[in-house]
C-alpha cells in the first residue's frame, strides 16, 4: 500500500485538478474538490462461475530492471510475462494515479458480471461499448456508469478482481468516473482478470475491442501515444489522458503521426520525484505479442500545464524504452 504522504497527498486533490481535469476521463465536471475514500476492498472474490484470481503483482518484489523517466514526470509501470508466469518489471507499482479512460475497462467488466451464461449484448448496448473500448467515448462511459451505480461499480470490481491501490471517485462527485484512483499493479491485475478468468465471450469481447483501437479518440485527440506507437501487431491498448482541455490544440487526424521526439532530458528511475496530482495524467495500458502474451501498464502524471503533445511524447518514450524484445517493437 503507499505511505501516508503518498494517501495524504492523493486526499488533497485541489480546486486546480478538478478545473484542468477536462478530456479523456473527464465524467461530470464536478462541484466541488474532490476527496477520495479510503479502505478500499483487498480481497479477491470468486468470479461467478471460475477460479478466484491468481497471484497478483507484489510492490516489494524486485524489478528486473527500471526505465528512465522525463524529468519532472512520476511514471508507475508494470510488465507481466504470461508465457513466463513473471513480472518483467515492476516501478513504482502501487503507486496511485487518476484513472481517466482506464476505469473504462472496470465499467465494462461490471457490465457482463451479472449476464451469464450467454454474457450476450442486447444491440443498444454494444455500440456503446464498443467505442467506448475502442475510441475511449466519453459520453458512452457515462451512460453506462450512470445506468449501473456509478461509485458502485467500482466498489463491486475492487472485491471481485482482488484490487490493492483502486479506489471510487469522491463520495461527493458519484458521477465524476475519471477521478477513481487507479495503480499500474491494479492495472496488469484487471488485464490477468480479462485474459485468464474471464469467461470466453466475456473475454473475447473486451480484448477484440482493445486490439481495434482506432488513432484517435472521439474527443479528437490522438490516443495513440505509447503501446500502439512502440510496439508491432498485435497488441491492444486502453489509454487514459485527462487535464488537457476539452479540445486538443491540434486536432487527431487518422493517418498523421505523432509529434517527433523532442524530448527533455532524462533522469534516473530512482531519483526523488514527488507525484504531483495537479498535473495533466497520460496512461497507456495493453498486451504486447502473440496470444497477448505480455500485459504492459504505464501510468504518468505530468507537470501542470504540460502540453499533451509533450506528454505524449514523453510517454511514447519511456515506452519505447521498456525491457520487452526487439521482435515485438516497431
């Protein structure tokens, strides 16, 4: 779990955070700071039907190795080997992030839970969930947070799948999704939920979805920083962006690339870098490799004000420095 500071700090999200919190992840805009709840559910739950989840990522064990961040940057990443059974790297694991779009994918989870054994989509729904996964469309997300409990449903997916460092948005903001705080251990956790545990149309579904993810998001910008930048097919992704505005300043065009690497210098992985939650948050979450064999979680928060295509660039470049084989990068 993280320290006190690392909660108190997660606690006090200012009046600043919810007015920069525009984009991707974005929910209701809400009226008032938002505080997040503590004591969130540790125990896994049995899925209906299937094995409780296995092994879940441990924070204390050691990292093969650690990647470079920006400088000014706090990036939590793991990477799971499921060919392997182990942890190719694990940095800052538990450490807590906004989730933006990422909770899409426990809004969907919780969606199937109850429908078995056919786990069918009546045809008004599955619109909404597909470019909801594929495109990262706000407006399905909250239809679909609203119509099944909003907060609930992320209390209800922390028990099933086990979850360690997730947590519901404020208490006072029920209808603000994009506020639930999220870990990149939890991530790769839900991903192993998805591939392993899931029943088959359950899980068929989701990952066909996230391995037709378009380049660029509903909201026009350009989701495809990171996992779908760096690595080759197939790969899925769910990404995450919030705090850059409703609009990007340079609207995503399907066929254009990102901006070239301007990069900032780089620091060490290990030196101080205190999380700053007033910053603008850029995650990019997947699998890597045939039969998706690696289950990558990149998390980032970024200084406040930071440009998206900066941030994007600086996420793009962290990936591409993962420790995953040259066969599987572009």
């Amino acid at each position: 779990m993280p320290s006190a500071t690392v909660r108190l700090l997660i606690v006090a999200v200012s009046a600043a955070v919810v007015l920069a919190a525009a984009g991707c992840g974005k929910g209701e805009p809400p009226a008032s700071t938002p505080q997040f709840a503590s004591g969130a559910a540790s125990s896994a739950v049995p899925q209906p039907g299937s094995a409780q989840l296995g092994t879940a990522p441990s924070a204390s064990a050691p990292a093969a190795s650690s990647v470079p961040v920006p400088a000014g940057v706090t990036a939590g990443i793991v990477i799971y080997d499921r060919q392997a059974g182990a942890y190719v790297l694990q940095q800052k694991p538990s450490w807590r992030f906004r989730s933006a779009s990422l909770v899409k994918l426990l809004i969907a989870l919780d969606y199937f839970w109850d429908k078995g054994p056919a786990y069918s989509v009546p045809a008004a729904d599955k619109p909404k969930l597909q470019i909801m996964l594929q495109s990262s469309d706000d407006a399905a997300a909250t239809g679909l947070w609203k119509a099944n409990g909003q907060r609930d449903i992320v209390t209800r997916m922390v028990q099933r799948l086990g979850l360690q460092d997730t947590e519901p948005p404020p208490v006072s903001q029920p209808g603000y999704w994009g506020y639930t705080a999220v870990s990149a251990a939890d991530l790769v956790r839900v991903y192993q939920y998805i591939l392993d545990k899931a029943p088959p149309p359950v899980r068929d579904f989701i990952i066909t979805n996230l391995h037709a993810t378009t380049k660029c998001g509903t909201d026009h910008y350009d989701q495809s920083f990171g996992i779908p930048s760096v690595f080759k097919q197939p790969r899925s992704a769910k990404q995450g962006w919030s705090g850059f505005g409703d609009n990007p300043a340079t609207p995503c065009v399907p066929n254009a690339d990102l901006p070239a690497d301007a990069g900032p210098a780089f620091v060490p992985a290990a030196d101080p870098n205190k999380p700053d939650m007033m910053g603008e948050v850029l995650h990019t979450t997947g699998t890597v490799g045939e039969n998706d064999r690696y289950i990558v979680a990149v998390l980032s928060v970024h200084p406040d004000g930071t440009a998206f295509s900066k941030a994007a660039t600086n996420l793009t470049k962290i990936t591409r420095s993962l420790p995953l084989p040259a066969s599987t990068k572009l």
